[in-house]
C-alpha cells in the first residue's frame, strides 16, 4: 500500500513538472506573436495588394491583438515572458477557467492560419526578411498547434494522474488515510492508550485535504 502511495505521488509530481515544461514551451512560441501579426499587415500593405485584402488582414489582425478575451466576456492577463525562477502553477482546478484559456490560445491559431492563408493568395507578398515569409509563417503556425495540444495533453495526464492518487489516499475505507485510522484504532484496542506502542503510532499524522 505504501509503495503504490509513492507511486501515485510520484505520478502527480512527474506530470506536473510536464505541464510546466510544457506551458514554457508554448509561452515561448506563442510570445512575439502579436507584434509578428503587426509586422506581417505592414508588409502587405507595401505590397500591390488590393485594399480589400489589406482591410481584411488588419481586421485578422485585431483579433490577434486581442484574442486573450475569452468566451465569458473576462479578458484574461496578457501573456508574459517566462520567468524560470517562477514557473507557472499547475493547471487551476476550474474547468471554466482552463476552458477559457485554452479558447484564447486556439483563437490566436485560428486567426494566425486565417493570416497566412490571406497572404498565400497574394503573388506580390514576398519580404526578404526570412521571419516574415509564407513558409517560416507556416511552421510556425504548425509549431504552435504542436505545443498547445501538449499543453492541452499535459492538463489530461495531471487531472488523471490526481484522480488515481486522490482514490490510492482517500478512498473511504480503502484509502490510505482511512487504513491509517484504522491500523491505529486497533494499536490502540490491543496495548491501550497509555501504551508506548500507541503513544508511537498516534504520532504518526495523516491529514486528508477538505472538500
């Protein structure tokens, strides 16, 4: 039971640690997305594209720039450089609140393909600057989808991997904490309260967290 305990520990703290690599990463690609957006409108407009075209990148454009409104109407806080001295937090508990996030970063990959697409049907969009160019666009924009869906796998192996330990814990009966209860009730029954074996086991403390 104590070994099977470890291993369900274990189990969360190794997917946790997933998660945060994982939401690293993705800050990281997704980070000079909004000013790349800006840069991108700009070169096309210096192009012979049609003002219609134009107009419709920068309308892509501003739902780039603020895509982090998620779909409860709360606008969520902008994405910040990662900072490994202070790594993000495990994943909030309320599926609400990850629903939201999660539509803002699938928005910004939506809106980002929807760009690239635009600028695919215009013969006349070819910079010079490498960053700025179709191809470079595209795997970037494959690059994000990548490492948003390891986030979004990330959140499922943590919510599981809890799952397993919270019933490995706190199963009533079968739980952990309830055979620790147990084990010592029946120290207590057999040498007595008063006991050097109890006193010994009593100090042993299992806390199960409040629902």
């Amino acid at each position: 039971m104590r070994k099977a305990a470890q291993g369900t520990i274990t189990a969360v703290i190794t997917a946790t640690t997933a998660f945060i690599n994982a939401t690293n990463a993705r800050q990281l690609v997704f980070l000079n997305l909004k000013t790349l957006a800006t840069r991108i409108v700009n070169a096309l407009a210096s192009t012979d594209a049609s003002d219609k075209m134009i107009e419709d990148a920068k309308a892509i454009n501003r739902k780039i720039q603020g895509a982090r409104k998620g779909g409860n109407g709360k606008k969520l806080p902008p994405a910040s450089p990662v900072d490994p001295n202070n790594p993000p937090q495990p994943p909030p508990t309320d599926d609400n609140q990850i629903s939201v996030s999660q539509q803002s970063y699938d928005s910004l990959i939506e809106n980002f393909k929807k760009l690239i697409d635009l600028l695919q049907s215009e013969p006349t969009y070819k910079p010079n600057e490498v960053e700025l160019q179709v191809g470079t666009l595209a795997t970037l924009a494959t690059d994000m989808g990548t490492k948003n869906t390891a986030v979004i796998n990330a959140v499922t192996d943590i919510s599981n991997a809890r799952i397993t330990r919270n019933k490995t814990l706190y199963q009533p009966k079968t739980g952990l904490y309830d055979i620790a209860q147990e084990v010592k009730k029946y120290v207590k029954s057999v040498f007595g309260a008063t006991s050097p074996e109890y006193k010994q086991v009593s100090k042993i403390k299992f806390t199960k967290p409040k629902h």
